[in-house]
C-alpha cells in the first residue's frame, strides 16, 4: 500500500462508515492488528505511537511505529518454540508424576519404619 492508497482508504472509511458512528475523528483509536494465539474477544491490537517519513535508506516510506515492539515470526522459528513448549510441558508433567512418588515411597518408608520398631 502506497501513501495515496492509505489516504484514500482512510479517507473513504472515514466518509462512509466511522463518520455514522464517531462524530468526531477523535472516538476512532487507531491500532495494528496483531496475531496472537488463544485469544477470546476483541481482536488483538497494539495502539500507534508515532508515524514518520523514512529518509536515507529508509526514503520513500511512511514508517508507522507502535506502542509495543513488534516482530515478524518465521515458521521454522515458531515450530522451534512450540516443540520448546511441548518438552517443557512433558518435563512439568514427569515432575509432577516424580513427586507424587517420592511422597508416595517416603510414606512407605515410614511406615515400614514403624512396623520395624513396632516388632
């Protein structure tokens, strides 16, 4: 999308749709939509902070900068969280399961005790 692009598209929404339900520009928050994952409710978003013209490398583009830091995620990167993810759940999972047996053989061991003292 090019800068006239935008205008128009900003342009033609505030016309035709926004204008009928925020009288003034000021009741529209403007936000990036964000993908995030189990989310329920409104979509998620991060809020604009700034805007600016690039100049040198960055000449020809109108860099939008938002209240949060946001990063692109590359599939192999996001497979390598999720199978992180997985193996820790396992791991909290074989602990949990570890602890309930050593409580489990710790109460036999005094109770075999106290048999033992018992005799």
């Amino acid at each position: 999308m090019n800068l006239k692009e935008l205008k128009e598209q900003v342009d033609f929404l505030y016309e035709n749709q926004l204008r009928r339900n925020y009288p003034t520009p000021e009741g529209v928050n403007v936000v990036v939509v964000v993908k995030t994952a189990g989310t329920v409710g409104g979509t998620p978003c991060v809020n604009i902070k700034n805007m600016q013209v690039g100049f040198d490398w960055d000449k020809g583009k109108l860099m939008i900068f938002p209240e949060k830091d946001l990063r692109t995620i590359e599939a192999d990167e996001l497979e390598r969280l999720r199978k992180a993810s997985d193996k820790e759940g396992w791991a909290q999972y074989e602990n949990v399961n570890l602890k309930r047996q050593v409580k489990k053989l710790t109460e036999e061991v005094l109770n075999l005790k106290d048999l033992s003292r018992h005799k």
